[in-house]
C-alpha cells in the first residue's frame, strides 16, 4: 500500500478536483449533486460526508469491485507493481480460492486461445470480415478481439489441458453442458468473431461473439457470472475513461462494433451498453467519469423509447444528456465509415438537450385526439416517475406548453399517479447512523494519537485512559499504547481506524481523520496537556459526586470508619 497513492488509484474511478490539501468529487456509492466524497493524499483515506463510506485504498477497492481483502491486494499489487510471492495451493486452499478469480483466470485463457487462433490459418476468414468492417490492427489489439472456429471442442480441450475443470468454465459461461443421453460438455461460442468484455480495470469478465455470415443469433453474449451483470458493465470503458475525461463527454452507443468503429475512426470518448437498455448502474458507472453525455438512438419507436427511459436515468442521475438521431436509420458504426470522422463530429456537436428533443419531437405536434390523449398518458407516467421534485416542475411546464394543456390540471394528475404508484417516489438514501454519545475530549485526543503517533508516551504516562468513559475509544487508545510500546509503526491513520467494525465510532473518526487537522505541530504538546487535563477534572468531578453520595449512604449507616475514608479520597481529588 505504501507505493499506491490514494488519490491516484480512486482517480482512476472518480473525478476528483483539489481542495486544500484533499481532493473532491461525487462518491460512487451513492448519488449525489455537490461532491462530499473526500479524499486525503496525506493520510492515504477516503470518507465521504453523505453516505458515511470510509477507510483505505483496500475498502475503496473492495467496496467498489466487491472484492475479498486477499482479492483487492492482488489487485492493488498488480496495479503498483508488486510480486506477491505464490505458492502452490492445496485442493483445500483451491475449493476456498474465490470463485470470481477462478472465473476471471479462466476468462483470460479463453481471451488468449481466441486472439491467437485470430492470428493462425483457422482466423483468415474472420480477419478478412473484421478488414472489411474497416477494423485495423491496432482496434484489434486495442480490443483484444479473436476468433473462435467452428466445431464443439476447440475452447473445451484446450482449457482441459490448462488444468481448468468443465464446470468451472461452465460457470464462466464458456461451455455449455449437453442434455439427453450424451454427456459432456461443448463450446458455447463457435464461428464467431470475439470480443472479450472488460471490467473498468480491463479484466476480462465476459465475452460477445459474432457471426459473420447469416446466422442466427447474430451476437451471442457469455451469460450472468459471478462477475457479470449485464446491466452493470459498459463496453469499452476501460480503454476509453481516460479520453472521456479529457473530452469532458461520454459519446453513448448501442453496440460492440459501434464503439470499435468510432475508436478506429479517432473518436475515443465512448462507451456502449452492450446492445441493452440503459439501466441506472450503467448512469453511475458513467457518472465516476463524466456528469455529460451525448447519446446516439435509433429513429423507430423502439429509439424513442430507449430514448425517454434513458432520460429519466440521466436526470435522476444528475448527468446533462444530449440526443443524436442519425440519418436513414444508420447506426454509428455505419455512419462513420461512410461519412468519416468529421461528419460525425458535425453531428455529435449539433446533438439536442435530451429533454428538449423529448418534448419537442415525441411529445410535441398536433395529432389525432387519440394520438394526443396517448402522448397525455405517456408524459403522465413520464413526469411521474421524475425522482428530483424541481426538475419534475420545470418538466411540468413545458410539456403542458407542447401538449397545449392547463399546467394545474397536468400536475395534479402526475401527483395523482405518483400517489397511486408508490414505487415511483424514490426511498431516502440510507444513511448509517450518526455517532453515539461520545466524549468530545476524549474523541479529540485519541484523534491527535491517530495524527501524532510519536507523542504516545505523553498520553502512557499520563495513565488518562483508565478515565475514559467510552469503552470502544477507550480500547482504541490502549491499542496505539500497546502498538508504541512493541515498537509497531502506523503507516497512516486509517490503517487502525479501518480495521473497526462499521458504525458510529469508525464512521466518527474518519470524518475527523480526513479533514485537515486543526492541531498545530508546535502546540500539539500543549493541546495534549490541556485535553488530559480536562478529562481528568471531569472524571475527578463525576468521582467526587459519587462518593459524595456514598458518603451520606455511610453517615445514615452510621459506618464512619468508612466515612472517613471516602472522605480522604474525595480530598486526593482536589
């Protein structure tokens, strides 16, 4: 952990800008308009004040990726440079090794037997039908595209012989198990042109194939895995995040050949949705990159559909959408190797506000009354499901305008809708609870132990922990004691803070950890005293009420050897 700089690993994921010492940006757990998702380089942790999610660079990673501990190590060991040592497992081991690894190896392998067999004799026809397509060495590279032959067993034996069991790659979604009386297994992807589909970090976690004659179906994608949900990936993100950055834009397209066309074309700032409806996890993931997108939909009804389910995503996703319809219902991939790159740069840059084209072009114009009442009913259930109550009302407007109806009378019945469809009004973020009753001294000086480890002895010495009345920081402050006194160095404050169970003590403490810290360098000997020194006179002072009382208890009890001895310690308190 010490080689990977925080800010750098989570920038790969979030935009983040600087702030002071900490950098900002919008959290990936959750949706948010101001970004409070904070990232402190000095301290090497992450917090973000909406949702309360915090630690270090292994539970951004495995928050995120949903990654096992040992999982995000390797992954951050990859990403830095580091060999970790492997040793050979035991079939134990191997049985408890998680699934998603398993799964992710034996999706490499299949991706390398699939670019090879490209680049072999087998490929020459799959290499003409992609040099046709206008697709060059370098998309094939880039994309890690292949082939996969005809015929059952290709993939099956050679995975057999990479010591990788069927039923593994069954559940990769690389075989398929055969019925009847037969037994066995046999290659799911046959004839087909891959493309392996990759995580944001661009493993390999799926694949799509294609064929290249007239068969049926033409694309064939892996099925669900452990580490595919269909609707959680974009195609191509990995290779294309950092351009999107830069461009300050997503370009949206429907399809593996879409993007690959665009990328071949010089237009490197897009994603596709895997030839499926935009789904809420896809606005996110785009969301870690850019809050503007220019979509590109087809011209049918089905385009306009896909285009009013994606706006209400975008909207309640905070992301400024534009709409591209190309000409003679061309997709993207047609239109650029016809028209070139500039022609469709000329269209991306004339795109509509996505809302305005709703309304203007689906909603708007004079029909029929039943084509009227239609449009009525379906901005109705449109305007119902709008999660943002301002938005909602400025849409209310509008659309009363292009419709030609009373404002009031619209409103009321989207409301009328909404309370009839309870699911259309969103649930509150969850929020963990707030802090619990702690001490704010002792919080500060357990907090300036985490920043001034080497001032530990002060706070050992003082014996002020036995005065602590919050056992869990209480417990926090005998742990930096015992890791001073055995000689055991804190790399960064998370480091201890993070291996707390989740709640209101962690959630606390990294709130405070990640800000900038209020303790000056030179006064911090000072702030220290003065914090023993207070929690010392309020514990005095709640001792000094206890044995008050049980002072009185004894006088009534007529015990006044113990008096007088709860007396002498009520004095040694002042």
């Amino acid at each position: 952990r010490r080689r990977a700089d925080i800010a750098s690993l989570i920038g790969e994921y979030v935009t983040l800008k600087k702030a002071g010492r900490n950098y900002l940006g919008l959290c990936p757990f959750h949706r948010e308009k101001t970004p409070s998702f904070t990232v402190s380089p000095d301290k090497q942790m992450f917090y973000c004040f909406g949702c309360s999610e915090g630690g270090n660079v292994f539970s951004f990673l495995m928050k995120l990726n949903h990654l096992t501990f040992p999982e995000a190590v390797r992954h951050l060991a990859k990403k830095v440079g580091v060999i970790i040592p492997e040793r050979p497992m035991s079939r134990e081991e191997k049985e408890r090794y998680s699934l998603a690894e398993q799964i992710r190896r034996v999706n490499e392998l299949a991706a390398g037997l699939f670019m090879s067999t490209l680049r072999s004799p087998a490929g020459e026809d799959a290499r003409e039908y992609l040099r046709k397509r206008g697709i060059g060495e370098s998309a094939i590279e880039t994309f890690r595209l292949g082939f996969s032959p005809e015929g059952w067993t290709h993939l099956s034996e050679y995975l057999d012989k990479k010591g990788v069991s069927p039923k593994l790659a069954q559940q990769a979604g690389l075989l398929v198990e055969r019925t009847g009386k037969s037994q066995g297994y046999y290659d799911r992807f046959r004839g087909r042109v891959m493309i392996p589909i990759e995580d944001v970090d661009g493993r390999v976690i799926a694949f799509g194939g294609r064929v290249m004659g007239a068969g049926e179906p033409k694309y064939m994608n892996s099925p669900e895995s452990a580490i595919y949900t269909k609707g959680n990936t974009l195609y191509g993100l990995a290779r294309t995040r950092e351009a999107i950055r830069e461009k300050g834009f997503a370009l949206l397209v429907e399809g593996y050949f879409d993007l690959i066309a665009l990328w071949n074309a010089g237009i490197t700032n897009v994603v596709a949705m895997l030839g499926t409806a935009l789904t809420r996890a896809q606005v996110d993931l785009i969301r870690r990159y850019t809050t503007r997108v220019v979509a590109v939909f087809d011209p049918d009804e089905a385009g306009k559909k896909a285009l009013a389910r994606s706006l209400e995503l975008f909207l309640a996703g905070n992301v400024h959408a534009r709409a591209v319809i190309l000409p003679d219902g061309q997709d993207p991939d047609e239109f650029v190797r016809v028209n070139g790159r500039e022609k469709m740069d000329e269209v991306v840059a004339k795109a509509w506000p996505m809302a305005d084209y709703y309304i203007d072009q689906i909603l708007g114009g004079r029909g029929t009354l039943e084509e009227d009442r239609d449009k009525l009913r379906e901005a109705v259930a449109f305007l119902s499901r709008l999660e943002d109550d301002v938005g909602r009302n400025l849409f209310v407007k509008k659309v009363a305008e292009a419709l030609v109806v009373d404002e009031e009378v619209l409103k009321k019945e989207v409301l009328r809708t909404r309370s009839r469809n309870p699911s259309a009004v969103p649930p509150d973020l969850p929020r963990r609870s707030t802090a619990a009753e702690m001490d704010p001294s002792e919080l500060s000086l357990i907090r300036m132990m985490l920043e001034y480890p080497e001032k530990s002895s002060t706070v050992r010495d003082s014996a002020i922990l036995a005065d602590f009345r919050t056992e869990k920081l209480k417990s926090l402050g005998e742990e930096l004691l015992a890791m001073d006194r055995e000689g055991r160095t804190m790399r960064d404050a998370s480091s201890l803070v993070g291996t707390l169970t989740e709640g209101p003590l962690r959630d606390k403490l990294l709130a405070l950890l990640v800000q900038e810290s209020p303790f000056s360098e030179e006064l911090i000997d000072r702030l220290i005293a003065d914090t023993i020194r207070k929690i010392r006179q309020r514990s005095n002072k709640e001792r000094g009420k206890t044995l008050t009382s049980r002072i009185k208890e004894a006088e009534r009890a007529g015990n006044w050897e113990l008096v007088d001895r709860l007396t002498l310690d009520k004095v040694s308190l002042t």
